[in-house]
C-alpha cells in the first residue's frame, strides 16, 4: 500500500492549514479547475501542486538511496 505523505502544516495559515489535514493533492487540483472554469487565475495554485509533487519526488528519491530496509 503507497505510503501517505504528511504535509507539513505549520507554515500555512489557520485556515489552510485546517483544510490540508483533511484534503489531498487530488483535492487540490479540483479545486484549481473549478476556479479556472470559473475564470480564475489558477497560474499559483498549479505552481504550487508542482513544486509539491518535485519537493515529494525529490524525497522519495532520497529514501530510496539512503534508507535501509530491516532485511538488510
């Protein structure tokens, strides 16, 4: 089963951080269509959600090559 990621949200306000602790990266993007079908600007949103999935990337690479499995 893929592993949850934990976002950390002490750097967010009050609000967003409340919502993050029960929404995805999924949820997210659902929310920056339904304000781009509305006309909104979502050119921060989507920059977000990719620096996001790089910063997660990035993460998963280095467990990848320094953590050591318990068969080891």
């Amino acid at each position: 089963m893929p592993r949850t990621k934990k976002t950390d949200t002490a750097r967010l306000s009050p609000e967003n951080s409340e919502w993050m602790k029960t929404h995805d990266k999924g949820d997210l993007r659902d929310l920056a269509k339904e304000l781009a079908e509305r006309g909104e600007d979502v050119t921060a949103i989507v920059r977000a959600i990719e620096d996001l999935e790089e910063v997660e990337a990035e993460e998963e690479e280095w467990e990848r090559t320094h953590i050591v499995s318990d068969e080891e």
